[in-house]
C-alpha cells in the first residue's frame, strides 16, 4: 500500500483555505466527515473508514480526529498533525465528538458535510441532542471544492496510477482470447495491478460482455469468450489513493464494420473534448462539443448525462471522490481552471451507427487536455 504523503506546509496550506471559507460562511467549527477529505486535510490514508471518522476543525488550534480507540497505532504511525481521540465500541460516537467540541470550547456555528456518507443520521440527530446550542451550517461541498484542483504532487500520485491503469489494460489484452472466462481477465488484471504498484482502487474493475454493457456498476462472471464477442473494460490503477480510470470496448476478432463507425465517433468526440479542456471555460460548453461532434458523425437524437466527471481521491465504493459525481454536463456552469482533472467518457450505445466506448483521465491545462493513460484506443483482439 502506497501512503499518501503531503509536505506538512502543503496540508497547513489546505487547512488555512478551510479555515478562510469557515470564517466566510459563519462557522465556529467544521465536522468533516468524509474519507476524502479527512486524508486531503490530515493525510490519513487506511481502509479503517467503514466505521465513523470525524475530523473536528476549529478555527483556531490543531484539528482532532475522532474515530475508534482501535486506530490509534495507525494514526501516531502515520504522525498525523492532528489530535486524537477514540471511542469504544460500546460508547456512543456522537457523546465523543460533543465531548471534544466542549472542551475546544467552540461556538454555536457548526458546519456539517450533510451530503456525506460518512455522518450517520443516528449520529447527526445523536450530536444535536447532545449540544442543544448547536446551530447546524451545511458544510456540503466546502471541502470538496477546494479538492476540485490538484496540486503538483497531487498530479504525480495521478500520473502514476495512470501508468497502473495502463498496465492493468495490458494484462487484459495478453489474456482475453476465444475460450478465456471473464474471471481468467480479472485475475490477470488484479495481479499485474499489485506488481505494477497499485492499491486496492475505489471501484473494483468493471470487466463484463457487450450483453450486459447497459449495466453499469456490475463486473465480471464466469462466463467464458467466444469469436465475435465485446468485451467491456473500465478500471483504474490506485496510488496513494488518487485514481486514473481509462475504458475501452475490446472485440475478439474483426470487429463489425458497424463498431468501427462507432469508434471512429467515438475517438473525434473524445478528442474535441480534450480540445477545449481549457482554464476558462464551461462544463456545459464541454458537454455542448462532445454532443456536437456526436452529431456530426451522423448519430441522430442520442443524448448521455455527462461527457465525464471529476476524478482524484477516491475510497471505496468508489473512485469519484465521494457520493457525489462532479460531472460534464448539458446544464452544470462549473468554471475549469488548470489543474482539474476528469474521467473522460465518449460513450455511444444503442446509436443508429453502433456501440463503442473510449475513456481516459485528463488534466485541463492552458493548452487543453493532457491525458494520462495511453493504452491504445482500437482493440480488436
């Protein structure tokens, strides 16, 4: 496992920004409670967030992380520049996060990531009955906007799992032939995954048949290959649990004259995206360019949600950076600046002309998209 190592001068940086927005917004103290941005302002990086992690900011004075007793060792191992405090499994959390906040003596104000996975409802409601005084702020999205640009180390932990990535989509391509099982394909990928220096990725990789290409969060079976299939790819190398995801739809022998127009739509709307990845310019006139060039590959009345999604830290269940998808769409006024980076889709399903499938991360620069991962984009096996 690659630990996720910031300078402390670029985390004290973070957490000043933090600090500056909470003053802004009235609040006298901020619960962040997603995985994602405990480690972007703490640095902590284990799978030990499936129970309940807080991270208590107070404007002034060094944050506290409150989670299990049980933690403990990996927090001082990995000399967090926090505090620490834990709670048995017998003892309530919401009693331990009140106590901390009590004795850091804090106002009423308090911001709370309301959109975040990682605050139970219990332990929400649990926290208000505890302090009475408190007064709720949506903290949503305060954290995760300022993830929204990668600092250079940040892009460095993305470079390389993009060449994870690549290598992941290598050791697909030596295995899938007629008699593989989709099973013998992620095998091969997992393992080439670990040795190339990957970590367990937010999404496991999604490996499936053109049969079930519409289902899109399911993975492989048993099933074994046969001539003429198409088999889905999308996966992601992990370092330091920052994600490149890349996709590709791979045919087993010659692919039908009707998937090669797909491709050919498919890899124009995906460079005309890259094209305007540019500081300045809108989500939705991104979107607005793929949806152009879809059209004038001849694709009549074909519509998708986005074009692509922002993509970074990412802990299990997914790569995406938490429950919310930051996407390329028809209606989003998201401004891009450089260092943005996004999972670029160019998806075409049920066309008139085809299927086909291409995605790749990309980073906005000031001379339009840089894109990390580079396995090649037709596969016909």
């Amino acid at each position: 496992m690659t630990l996720t190592v910031f300078p402390p001068q670029e985390l004290a940086d973070r957490l000043r920004c933090v600090r500056s927005e909470m003053e802004h917004r009235g609040m006298d103290c901020l619960l962040v409670s997603k995985p994602e941005n405990i480690l972007y302002l703490a640095g902590l990086d284990h799978l030990g967030y499936f129970a309940l992690h807080v991270l208590v900011v107070p404007l002034e004075g060094r944050p506290v992380l409150v989670t299990r007793e049980m933690e403990r060792a990996t927090i001082e191992d990995q000399q967090l520049q926090v505090e620490f405090v834990g709670f048995s499994d017998s003892e309530p959390a919401e009693r331990c996060i009140a106590g901390v906040m009590l004795e850091l003596g804090v106002g009423p104000g308090v911001g709370i990531e309301k959109q975040s996975s990682g605050m139970p409802v219990a332990v929400y409601e649990g926290l208000c009955g505890e302090l009475t005084s408190m007064r709720s702020l949506d903290a949503s999205g305060l954290v995760d906007q300022l993830r929204f640009v990668k600092s250079p180390l940040e892009l460095e932990y993305m470079r390389a799992a993009a060449r994870v990535t690549d290598e992941m989509f290598d050791a697909a391509m030596q295995v899938i032939q007629v008699g593989a099982s989709e099973t013998d394909v992620a095998a091969e990928v997992h393992r080439r995954m670990v040795l190339a220096g990957g970590e367990p990725p937010g999404f496991t990789p999604f490996i499936r048949p053109a049969s079930r290409i519409h289902q899109e969060h399911t993975t492989w079976s048993n099933e074994r290959l046969q001539h003429g299939d198409a088999l889905f790819l999308e996966m992601s190398g992990c370092v330091g649990r920052y994600h490149a995801p890349a996709g590709r739809l791979v045919h087993l022998g010659q692919a039908p004259d009707s998937a090669l127009i797909a491709s050919e739509a498919c890899e124009n709307a995906f460079q005309s995206v890259v094209d305007v990845l540019c500081p300045g310019n809108l989500a939705r006139d991104v979107y607005a360019q793929w949806q152009t060039s879809v059209e004038q590959s001849g694709i009549r009345d074909y519509r998708r949600h986005h074009c692509g999604y922002m993509v970074g830290i990412g802990y299990p269940p997914s790569w995406t950076g938490g429950s919310q998808v930051i996407g390329l769409r028809s209606d989003s006024d998201m401004r891009l600046e450089a260092g943005m980076s996004f999972h670029i889709l160019s998806w075409i399903l049920g066309s008139n002309i085809g299927d086909c499938f291409l995605s790749n991360t990309v980073v906005v620069t000031e001379q339009g998209g840089n894109v990390l991962t580079h396995t090649p984009v037709r596969t016909c096996l």
